[in-house]
C-alpha cells in the first residue's frame, strides 16, 4: 500500500478538524437549549454546524484551501455572534 500524498493528507486534516468543530459545536449547542438561550444562538450555532458539514463535503472533493477560510470565518462569526447576542 503506497503512503498518502501530501493532498490525501491535507483532506484527511481538514475533514478530522471539521469534525471535532462539528462535535464541539453539537455540545455548545446542547448546553446552549438547556440554559434557554436566544433563539439566534441556536440558530447560529445551527448554521455552524451547516458549515462544518459544507466543509467536510468539500474537503472530500479537494477544495481544501476554500474549506479552511470557510471553516475559520464562520468560527470567528459564531464566537462573534454568541458574544453579541449573550451580551
């Protein structure tokens, strides 16, 4: 069996942090309904988790580079969001 590419490799990459974000997100999201939060924290944390899917879909077709500044921007704009809307 030959080793993976450097490719093969960034997908596998990408694909696994999407997934830990995908799960992370999953457990803010439950903590989030149990403490009756805001129906837009639900909802923005809904739409992450859309994106971690998205993301994980693309790196399986090898848009890798437009999955990693997708998964960082909408990270930064739930983090923002759940800030503003918390406060």
């Amino acid at each position: 069996m030959s080793t993976p590419t450097p490719a093969a490799r960034a997908r596998r990459a990408r694909i696994a942090a999407a997934s830990l974000l995908m799960a992370a997100a999953a457990v803010v999201l439950a903590l989030r309904l149990a403490s009756r939060s805001s129906v837009l924290v639900v909802g923005v944390y809904g739409l992450l988790l859309i994106l971690c899917g998205g993301v994980i879909e693309l790196s399986r077709r090898g848009r890798t580079r437009l999955g990693t500044w997708l998964l960082a921007a909408g990270l930064v704009a739930a983090l923002l969001m759940d800030g503003v809307v918390l406060s």
